[in-house]
C-alpha cells in the first residue's frame, strides 16, 4: 500500500481530531483510548509508514494494522459535525446493518402514500437449497404481516424473512440502491436478498478479500444513521419508526452497547456474517449531543480453520472489540465536552421528507 492510499486514510481523521491535537492531555486521553480500543499500544506501525510525522499519526498508522483482520470505523458528532475515520472510506460486508436502508426505503414510500404502515405483506421464509445454486435463493410465503410489525421484527430481532418481505414490497435491492443514491450514499451497494446472502456466506473471507457486493463504507453508514436522526429524507413520524425500533435492539447487547456507561442512550442495528462483525448505531450524549457510529470487524482469529474449532470465541472477540471501540469513541467525544447543553436534534424539527 503506498503513501496516497495511507494519506487517504489519515488525512480526514487528522482533521477530524484536530481539536484534540490542540489540547495535549485531551489528545493524549483520545490516543490512549483508541490504543485500549484495538490493543494497539504493543504495535509496532507497518513498514510502509515507517517514519510517521506525528504521534497522531503513528497512533493511526497502528490503528489501520490489519496483522489480525480489517477494522473500519467511522463517527459523526451530530452537534459539531466533528469526524472520526479508521478505515472509513474503505468497502466491509454490511450483513444485516443494511436493514436501515430497506427500512428507509419502505418508510418513504410510506410518506409519499404508496402504501402504509398497516399494509400486510408475507413473510418470506428461504427454502433451503446447496450453496450458489441458483442466482436467488428460493423462498416461500408465509404469515401475512402489517409493515409496522415487519419493521420492529426486522430491526429489533433482525429477522430475514420480514426483511425479504419488505425487500420484496418495496422493489429489490435495485430499489433500496437507487434511495441510497438520491440520499448521495454513494459507497453503499445492496445486491442480494437476504435469504441468498446468508445461503451463500463465506464465499470470500472479510478479513483479506473486499466484496463490493453487499457492501458499505463505515462513513456511509454513519451518515445514513446522521440522515435519518437528523430528518433529511423522511417525515418525523418515519424516522420515528426505526429509531424507536433500534432502541429496542434486541441483538448484539455486546456490542454498542456493551461497555457504555450507565444510563446511555443507544439505539443501534446489528449484522454479523461469515468471520466478520458489525454494529451502527446512534449514541446520545448527556449534554445532549448524539453522535453516529459505524463499525465493523473483520477476522481476530487466527484462521478460518481455528475459528470453525473456536466459534463462539470468534464471536466474542469481535463483539468485545466493537464495544470496546465504541466505548472509546464515547470517552473521546465526552471529553470535548464544554459544558453546554445541546437541542437533542431528534426532537427538533425536521425537513420536509422528499
């Protein structure tokens, strides 16, 4: 990897930081929890930015070590706009986190009135077939369903089968992409209904291999969750639906969720694939403040052979590390704290839906 791509990478999350840069000890709080985040303290920076300029960016430099596996995070502070970037620009897997967008999707139909939120759909249950088959996994209906129910299912217990359904309401993920684009998501490709991508799972391994299908950018996804707190594409009833829903996640407690302090507010959306992990979510502050973060994991274990032998350990390193990064993100935002109160932005008003 050459020095451009590092610049990439480095440049917007130099700027982001800033801030902290200029106020040693709260730059040097910021480094040591990212440094507690990822285990980074011992590493020692890759060859190709041996000689670092700055202990920012040495601390960035040993962040982006993918020795163990890709890390990709991204953070928004919804009140200053301040950006924290690991990785952000760069493709993961986003598994069931992109059931925000099929959400956003179906809820602005909703508001242009093409169907409503006690409109019945069926669940659509995959029928089990071998691996890459055929180009779409069979499927077969099941219950009908109001979109209200099929929503709070999809996002509060990830189900596939109410995700596929609303996938199917609203067009197909040629549908959900082109929202996306209007939305100027432009890193964000949907390609498959859920019940093919979990039958095909592990074609490619995360860790060494970016597929761009199915995939997002961690600063993508942070600005959907920014988009939608904030009131940019849907009416406040909409985007109440699926904060409302993402408060009530009931997946990944190990996650986001896993090391914030008391009394934080977090509402946030899971996916989890073959050997990799993800979780975005919203965090309000208590002065306030609400900040967007993406993140996503990939790898942590030694191999796919030593993961298959070790799964649920696998799965709590990645689940740890995400809640360890988000804890830090939390403690590094909070320490920029000044002492003012914020409007809390979900309950300000919000632009017109499209």
């Amino acid at each position: 990897m050459d020095r451009s791509v590092i610049a990439r990478i480095v440049a917007p999350l130099a700027l982001a930081l800033a801030p902290f840069a200029s106020a040693p000890a709260q730059a040097q709080n910021l480094e040591s929890a990212f440094d507690s985040a990822f285990g980074t303290e011992v590493r020692e920076p890759p060859q190709f930015l041996a000689d670092p300029q700055t202990p920012l960016e040495r601390r960035i430099a040993q962040v982006a070590d993918g020795s163990d596996g890709r890390i990709g995070v991204a953070a928004i502070d919804l009140a200053t706009g301040e950006q924290v970037s690991v990785l952000g620009d760069q493709r993961f897997p986003m598994a069931s986190t992109s059931k925000i967008a099929i959400a956003a999707t179906f809820l602005e139909g909703v508001d242009q009135g093409r169907w409503s939120l006690t409109s019945e759909f069926p669940l659509l249950w995959a029928v089990r077939s071998q691996r890459f088959s055929t180009r779409v996994a069979p499927v077969r209906e099941g219950e009908y369903m109001a979109a209200h129910q099929l929503i709070d299912l999809m996002i509060t217990r990830s189900s596939n089968p109410a995700t596929d359904a609303l996938l199917a309401a609203v067009g197909g993920p040629a549908a959900v992409n082109d929202w996306a684009r209007r939305a100027g998501l432009n890193d964000f490709s949907l390609d498959r209904d859920i019940a093919t991508l979990v039958r095909d799972d592990g074609e490619f391994d995360p860790t060494y291999h970016i597929d761009l299908r199915d995939s997002a950018t961690p600063e993508t996804m942070a600005r959907l969750l920014a988009g939608i707190y904030q009131g940019e594409w849907l009416s406040a009833e909409s985007r109440d639906v699926i904060l409302d829903a993402m408060e009530r996640c009931r997946t990944g407690r190990n996650r986001i969720r896993g090391m914030m302090p008391e009394g934080v507010s977090v509402a946030h959306k899971t996916g989890t694939l073959n050997r990799m992990a993800g979780d975005i979510g919203i965090i309000e502050m208590p002065d306030g403040r609400a900040i967007a973060l993406a993140i996503y994991v990939t790898g942590q274990s030694a191999s796919q052979a030593h993961e298959n032998a070790n799964k649920s350990e696998a799965r709590r390193l990645r689940d740890s590390r995400i809640a360890s990064i988000a804890r830090a993100l939390y403690d590094g935002y909070a320490e920029r704290s000044d002492g003012r109160q914020f409007a809390n932005a979900r309950h300000s008003p919000v632009s017109a839906s499209r």
